[in-house]
C-alpha cells in the first residue's frame, strides 16, 4: 500500500465534514453522482475522475467499519511524517509497504497495520490465528440461589454444554490417517484482501471459510468441522455478597481451546431467591420488626434476629414514631475487604385487628385524655 492512499481526504472529495452522519454523507453522495455521472458528463475525462473519486470516497465512508480503519489509519500518519512523495533510494517516492516487513522479516508497522486493516497476506503461510493454538469460546449460564446462600457464598455444580474439539478428529476436521492442507487461496492466513479505494480489507477466506485450512477427506463424525459438543459439569464458586442479577466471571472455564489454546471464559448471571424475613440494601442486610403502640410511645428494648448468630437487642426510645430505622453494626452482608455491612431494623406499629372490651376502654379513656392534641393540626386544611 503506498502512502499516497493515506493521503485522499474522502470527506473532502464529498465535501462533508469528519463528524458527518451516515445520512449526510450519503446525501452528498447522490448530489455529486448526479453531477458528475459519466452519462450526464460524455466526453469529459474531469467527470469521469471525480466520479470515481467519489464512488471511491463513499465506498469507505459509508460502511461503519471501514470508515472507522480509515479514520485510525488517517490519524497514524496525521504527524507528517509520512508523506507521499518523500524521496527514497533513487529518489523514488517513500512506500509505506516498505515498513510492513518483507518476506520472512517481523515486526514493523505491518503488525500495527496488518491488525488495524485486517489486511492478511496471500501465500505467507499459516498464521499463528489460524494453525496455531486458539482460544475457546465463552460460555454464557445461569444459576439461582437462596438469600442465604447469595450472603454466605456458596459452590454448586454447572452441568455446561459448549463447543469443543471433535474427539474423533481431534479438531483437525480430517479422517483418521488424513491430514487437512493448507488452503491454496489464502496460503493459510484465513483471510483474502481486496482493495477498496486504495485500502486493503480483509473477509474470511471463501474457499477454507476463515481456517486456513482445506479438508480433503473430512471426519465422519463433524464432517470436516472439527468441532463437536462437548458436556462436562463444572463447580463455580460463587462469592459471598453476590446480588440478584450480577453477572460473574470464572477465567478459561468455558469451552476448550483449539490447538492447545487456553480455554474461554464461563459467565454466570445469579438470580436470588427473596427472603421471608431480611432484605438486602447494598452491603447492608434490612429487617422490619413490629412493635405495639405501647412500646413506640413508652420505649422498650426489642429482640430482633440475625441472619448469623444470636439475636440481638435493639432499644426503642420512647416516642418512636412508625418507620424509624436502627442501626445494627457489622451483622449485615461481607464485603470484599473482609468487613461486613450492618443490619438495618425498621419498626413498624402493629394495630390490632380486634380489641377486647378492657383494651378498648383503655384506648377510649386514651384518646378522651389526649383530645386536645391533633395529629393534623400541621396540614392546612385541618381544624
């Protein structure tokens, strides 16, 4: 690739600016075709060229994923120091290929490039990608756990079905006492280029289908795949303080590698089971504790449980009002840095649905001697 491809401003061929959406730049698009179509323009070389400038232009900037290589591409060379034209042996104008890495050679921009266009190289040979060792993919689960068990921590069994192998091939793809070759159209790379306005882009090779490799006598079992299910049960530790939906993350136990890779990663999404007694309010565990009229307006020191351990005693000051919230330390959900959150009781009034006649008298004598006091006096429709 020379560097003079680095050069075309295609957003100044359409005459749009760098930020413009996908609609503006094919509206510009259209209005330049129109203008400069070579049926509207015969005779006219000028025409003709900028109608290929253009279709070249739009051909980059209207897919998502090119646009984005050309601008990266763009921004590499945006310093200067690579201009077209700068004078090399002979006074030849610079290559950028020429910072590519020849044949057998390593290292270079090609690396940088060759992963920004995804540009493979025809005839050089399988690739570490493709013939060498390759990453398992990942494995999405799932799993429920009670309130308690999502507190404490817990291990349970994941039976996984995930992509593998062939365990008859062994991930070659080839009947026994056969061996797949090395793909003729690709040379191995799983990749064929094709230029695009003076830049290469890469799609998977058609012929081997991306693996670089060719099948001549396929495997019985996964008919020149490779790869084939593979069902195994897995014991995932799953952390103290885990909340319902978090999705949590065991490194290279998904599915297997190819070729000696490492194994991909299992994802598990944890639902919680709710709790008939505690909540649960970040790292703090939540309790509602009914008291009586009595105890809220008198005081008194209330027993409440705990998730773990003995129950603990929780004073209530006289005049507690309904829904005031205390304060445990340290009895609520473990944290990552070994501490523990605290456990927050909530008293809630009981009224009782039926009164005996002593109980109802006293509440009469109570709300005659209190007569004088409106609990409404504050709003201002109240008399």
């Amino acid at each position: 690739m020379s560097s003079r491809d680095f050069e075309k401003d295609y957003y100044a061929v359409l005459g749009v600016s760098k930020t413009a959406s996908a609609a503006e730049i094919k509206k510009a698009y259209r209005s330049l075709a129109r203008k400069h179509h070579p049926d509207a323009n015969k005779g006219d070389a000028a025409s003709e060229a900028k109608f290929k400038d253009i279709s070249e232009a739009y051909d980059v900037l209207s897919d998502a994923t090119r646009r984005k290589e050309y601008d990266d591409a763009r921004a590499l060379f945006a310093g200067g120091g690579f201009r077209a034209g700068m004078p090399g042996a002979g006074g030849a104008p610079f290559d950028v290929s020429d910072l590519f890495g020849q044949a057998g050679g390593a290292g270079g921009l090609g690396d940088v490039l060759g992963g920004l266009f995804g540009r493979g190289r025809a005839g050089a040979g399988p690739t570490a990608s493709t013939r060498g060792p390759r990453r398992g993919a990942d494995v999405e689960s799932e799993v429920t756990l009670s309130f308690r068990e999502s507190v404490d921590g817990v291990t349970v069994p994941l039976r996984l079905t995930s992509d593998a192998p062939c365990p008859v091939c062994q991930g070659t793809g080839a009947k026994a006492g056969t061996a797949p070759r090395v793909c003729p159209t690709c040379g191995g790379s799983g990749t064929t280029s094709r230029d695009v306005g003076g830049f290469g882009f890469a799609e998977p090779c058609r012929e081997c289908r991306g693996r670089g490799l060719v099948v001549d006598d396929p495997c019985p079992t996964c008919h020149g795949s490779g790869r084939g299910q593979s069902t195994r049960t897995v014991n995932a530790r799953i952390p103290a303080g885990v909340g319902d939906g978090q999705r949590i993350r065991l490194k290279g136990r998904g599915a297997p590698g190819e070729r000696g890779g490492p194994g991909g990663d299992l994802y598990i999404t944890v639902h919680v089971r709710a709790d008939a007694v505690f909540g649960r309010s970040g790292d703090n565990l939540t309790l509602t504790v009914p008291v009586t009229f009595p105890e809220a307006a008198l005081g008194a020191a209330v027993t409440v449980p705990t998730l773990h351990g003995p129950p603990v005693t929780v004073k209530v000051p006289a005049g507690t009002p309904n829904g005031r919230t205390f304060r445990v330390k340290g009895k609520g959900v473990s944290r990552k840095d070994g501490g523990h959150g605290d456990l927050l009781v909530t008293v809630e009034v009981a009224v009782p649905a039926r009164l005996s006649e002593d109980a109802r008298s006293a509440l009469a004598a109570f709300a005659e001697a209190t007569a004088g006091e409106d609990p409404r006096a504050g709003l201002g429709g109240a008399s």
